[in-house]
C-alpha cells in the first residue's frame, strides 16, 4: 500500500505542475513567489498570520468534533453568524465591554448554530454532515439577508454592516516596523492549550474521547453518548463563533456578505493535517495560513488563485490515505 | 392583497412560474440522480457539487473554441467520469473516509475550474451554443424551450426506479449499498458495482453541469452555486428513491421560481428578501432529517467498506 500512496502522491505534485506548465508558466516561479508573498517582507508575514488565526481555531474546532467522532463541516456557518453576531453587538454596546459581550455572543451564537446537528446526530441519528452542510447554507443566506437589510450601513453601495469605531477594535499588541501580531492568534493558541488540557486531564474530555473511539464500548462503560456528541458538537461550534467575533474585532472592524473565503473548508484540512495531537495544530494552520496568503500573491504571475484550492484537496486527499483510512480491507 | 390574488391567478403567472420551476428543477433532478446511484451503492456523495461545477467548465472550454454543443456536453460529461474515477479510486482503492474524499474533490474542482476557466476561457466570446432543441411549443408569445436535458431529467428517475427494482444490475446495487458484507457472501464485488454506479453519477451530474452553463450562456466562478447540495437535499426529502425525489426537486425548484417572481413583492405586508427564499430548501432539508417528515431512511450500508 505504502508505493501506492506515494503513486498517489507523486500523481498529484505532477498534475500540478502540468497544469501550471501547461498554461505558460514556471513551477519554480510560482512556488518561491508562494513562499516569499507570505513570508518575504514583514507586512507578509503579518498578513499570514492574520490568515492563521481563524485556520487555528476553526481548525481546532474540527478537531475536537473530530475527537468525537463527528465531522463539523458547519464550522463555516458557525463562525460566520459569531461574526454577525459579535458585529451587531460590538456595534451596539462602544468600548472593552461591548467587545468583551461581542466575543461572548459570537461564542454563544457558534453554539446554538451547532446545536440542531448535534441533537440530530444524538438523538435522531440524521447524519452531522448533511445537516451541517444546510446549516451552513442557511447561515450564509441569512446573514447576507441581514447585511443587505436591516443592519446594512446605509452610506456603503455594499452588502455590509458599518465599521466598528477604534475604541471597539482589538488593536495589533505587537507594532513594529510593518510586522503586525494580533491578541487573536494569542487567544487562539491559549484555546489549542487549554483544550489539549481538557481533553487529557478531564472526565469529560476522557469520555468525549471514549464515545469517538468506539460509541459502544462507552455506552457500557457507562457514558452517555448522545450528551457527550451533542456537548462535543456544542463545544466545537462556539469555537467556531469565537474565531469569528474575533475575526471581527482583530481584522475585519465589520461583517459583509461573503465574509469567510472559505476558512471552515480549510479548517477541515488543518484538523486532519495536524494528526494525533493538537500541537500539531499550529504548523497545520500555518501551512494552509502560507496557501491562502502566497495564493493571493501568485495571482501577480497571471497564475489563478484556484491553483491553491487543488494543492489544498490533494493535501487533504494524501493525509487522509495515510491517516483515515478505514481498517479493513476485502477483495 | 386583491391584487396580489389577481397577479397569481393570472395566466402568464402561472406560466412562468411552472416553465422556471422545470427550468430550475432540471439541473436538481440531474444531480439528484447521480446522488442516487453512488448513494445506493454505499458510497456516500458530497461531491455532486464539485463533479457538477467541473462539467460545467468544461463543457465552456470546449464548446466556445469548437462552436459544437454535443462536443461540449460530451467532454462535461467525461470530466465529471474521471472526477467520479478518482472519486472511487480514493473511496473503494485507498478506502478514504468518504467525507473527506468527497469535500476534497469539491475543493480540487472548485480550484480547479477557477483555474482553468482563468487560462483557458475567452471572456471575450462567451455564448455557449446549445444543443437542439424545441423551441417555443407554446407558441410565439409564450417563450419556453424544452431542451433534451429537460426530458432527461424527467425520464431518468422514471427509468432508475424500474431499474433498482426489477434488474439484476439494480438489485446488486441496492444489495451492495444496503450490506456490503452479506453482498460480497454470495459473490458480488461491491468495488466493481460502485465503480459503475459511480461512472454513471459522474455522467448524470456532468449532465446538469452542461446544463447549467448552456443555460446561462458563459461560464462563471462557482456558477454551480450550491445547486448540488440542493440536489443532494432533494434526495434525502424523497428518502433516496428516484421518484419522491424527482418531485422533491421539482419542489425546490418552485420555490426558486416563486422567489425570482415575487422578488419586491409584498406578501401580506412584508417583503420577503429573496436569500429567505433561497434557505428554504436547506431548511426542509435539516427538518427532515431530524424525521419530522416521516422516517427517511438512508442506504444501510452508506459510508461502509
């Protein structure tokens, strides 16, 4: 099997260098200007850790339902109505508290978004990922409903609410010479700890961990499996709020239609990327963080952005041959 | 209110309304079915969408230079295939979960057509010639084409219905999809009877690709627009059989023709965005699927080796 993956994985590199070949330009080219657009000049590097932040935390949101046993592909939609959410707000109530409420509501929003997938998969045995899927369509149809109407700014041609006043803005902690750090991405790599933390040293994050591994056995060791997946789906769609109201509060100072470029599909690909642990998190996220920020550059070379989404599926694809593969294997 | 009965009532109301619910419920119904194929045989198909947007960008690339509709049609349809080809080989040969193999390929696809359609589409000439059709059997004042995608998608379900229940192909693929174990025990290979199940998703889905970019005249960016997801949808309201869902994406596609009619139209005193339209087909969806709508029931054997 071991030839086979690396068949697979060598089969993927080579279309994508045909493809760019075909197409008039250079391989080499286009990598390094992958690698110097996001890491060449400090402004750069900032820009990739802006991408990284959401990729962390999303990322770790996937991960934890991934622990469970479920796939969060909701976490588009879940951060996506935290952002709305800790947008209105912070919009509402000026200052710390209006932020502090904001992210608190954003959270809270990720998680009642989660929550009918979760009761379905607990209790009505309706599969998470079909009805997160519709979720998710319905929370980008709804808030586009609600950009574009109630709380649309109404001096902006645009879908969008208005921008957040400065003193309701999470400013950059570290300034200096171009290079940017947000308090976001320090709160996201606490969360990554302090989950890592529960998941080990909890008897809720021991039994979120037994119903994932094998839902029988913890049904006769005595867990409650339909609380522990809808906890679990709960716990991973208020990360997903979070990440956006901080989304709002450290970058964006608004919330527009069209908000995510697609950080929850990304996300899924930093779950199954960072492996056993959820240190692995962080070069994870940092990896897709380079694809979304170098891709922006390379569109300077006449290449399409799209290129990065087809690096991105083969990734996924070429982890999951290798970790998630089921057991058996007949024929 | 009294004006908004009259407007309903009215004939070319009525009209439009029913021609744009088949025109929206073409593509559905399409993509609905090759949902069903893979689905019934075991393998779990988020990729409608992704197969659907390949087609549809490649039927573009072909049609435009060559000026030949069936070319462009024909070569959708084979890139859907070898999208479904590689669907299997990830699901059946590498035994990737089929989750994951399923929202790849809808990323590859989505990048990929992003790409080809950047290197490879002339934005200058883009009318897509479509293939033959009957044009305006209402009469002149009554503008409606039936294309042969419209037929197509009506005979399918029609067509796979009697197939699942009455031939040997479709009864190995309902054995197959519903217990794969106890299939392989009296010597059905389910590799082999996914990966034509899967050949002929590939070519339904790459059917309403075709479809939806002939009918749109140019190819644009993500043009597919969630329609596979609906597709998907549908076929879980109409509890995986061919027919209930056929007439769940009808049901879908009226409410897209409504939502395009009564857009700025006030219904009792409010005007209904026209994104609140859009969501209800995912609304329906997740209610049913919490089986408020009578028990649906998936393939036994979905997602399974």
């Amino acid at each position: 099997m071991r030839w086979q993956i690396l068949a697979l994985a060598a089969g993927c590199v080579g279309l994508i260098i045909l493809a760019l070949v075909a197409s008039g330009s250079n391989p080499v080219e286009v990598f390094g200007k992958l690698i110097s657009g996001s890491f060449g000049t400090p402004a750069n590097i900032s820009g990739t850790l802006k991408e990284t932040t959401p990729l962390l935390m999303l990322g770790l949101g996937v991960y934890l339902a991934l622990k469970a046993g479920l796939f969060n592909i909701g976490i588009e939609g879940q951060f996506i109505v935290g952002a709305f959410t800790c947008a209105v707000i912070a919009l509402r109530v000026p200052g710390p508290f209006g932020m502090l409420l904001g992210v608190a509501g954003g959270t809270v929003a990720g998680a009642v978004w989660a929550l009918p997938a979760g009761w379905i998969r607990a209790y009505r045995g309706g599969h998470e990922v079909i009805t997160t899927i519709m979720l998710n369509n319905v929370a980008a149809l709804l808030t586009t409903a609600l950009v574009a109407g109630p709380f649309k700014d109404p001096t902006d041609e645009s879908p969008t609410t208005a921008s957040l006043a400065a003193s309701s803005q999470l400013h950059p902690i570290l300034n200096q010479g171009g290079l940017q750090v947000s308090a976001a991405i320090l709160i996201g790599t606490a969360c990554v700890f302090a989950l890592a933390w529960w998941l080990r040293r909890t008897v809720a994050g021991y039994e979120l961990q037994a119903v994932g591994a094998n839902p029988t056995a913890a049904k006769f060791a005595g867990v409650k499996a339909p609380q522990v997946i809808l906890r679990a789906m709960c716990v991973s769609g208020a990360l997903g709020g979070l990440a956006g109201g901080l989304q709002v509060l450290a970058y964006d100072g608004r919330f527009y239609q069209g908000f995510s470029p697609g950080y929850g599909f990304d996300a899924l690909g930093v779950a199954l990327l960072a492996g056993n642990s959820p240190i692995g998190l962080f070069p994870s996220a940092l990896l897709f963080g380079v694809l979304q920020k170098g891709g922006t550059s390379i569109q300077f070379l006449g290449v399409p952005k799209g290129i990065t989404y087809v690096i991105l599926g083969f990734l996924i694809v070429i982890a999951a041959t290798v970790r998630y593969r089921k057991v058996k294997n007949h024929d | 209110m009294t004006e908004l009965l009259a407007q309903l009532t009215g004939g070319t109301f009525m009209f439009t309304l029913i021609t744009g619910a088949i025109v929206f419920a073409t593509p559905y119904a399409l993509a609905a079915m090759g949902g069903y194929t893979s689905e019934r045989s075991g393998v779990m198909n988020i990729a409608l969408e992704g197969k659907m947007l390949m087609s549809a960008c490649v039927t573009a690339i072909v049609a435009l230079p060559t000026h030949n509709a069936l070319l462009g049609v024909l070569a959708g349809m084979g890139s859907a295939i070898l999208l479904s080809l590689f669907h299997w080989l990830l699901t059946q040969h590498f035994q990737i979960d089929q989750i994951i193999s399923g929202m790849a390929i809808n990323a590859i696809s989505f990048g990929a057509t992003n790409f080809l359609a950047g290197k490879f589409i002339d934005q200058a000439n883009n009318q897509i010639p479509i293939l033959p059709l009957w044009k305006n059997p209402f009469g002149q004042n009554q503008p409606f084409q039936i294309t042969i995608f419209m037929l197509l998608a009506f005979l399918l379900p029609v067509l796979l219905a009697y197939y699942a229940a009455r031939s040997r192909g479709g009864l190995r693929m309902m054995a197959v999809g519903s217990d794969p174990e106890k299939a392989r025990l009296i010597g059905v290979q389910p590799r082999r009877v996914r990966l034509v199940a899967l050949i002929a998703a590939g070519a339904f889905t790459g059917l309403a690709g075709a479809m939806i970019v002939s009918n749109a005249g140019s190819f644009t960016d993500n043009m597919t627009a969630g329609r596979g997801f609906i597709a998907l949808a549908a076929l879980i309201v109409g509890g995986w059989r061919p027919i209930p869902s056929l007439l769940a994406c009808l049901a879908f596609g009226v409410f897209d023709a409504l939502q395009l009619q009564l857009q700025g139209t006030a219904l009792f005193g409010v005007i209904v965005p026209s994104p609140v339209w859009q969501s209800v087909p995912y609304v329906v969806t997740v209610i049913a699927l919490a089986g408020f709508l009578g028990r649906s029931r998936p393939p036994a054997g979905l997602g399974k080796a």
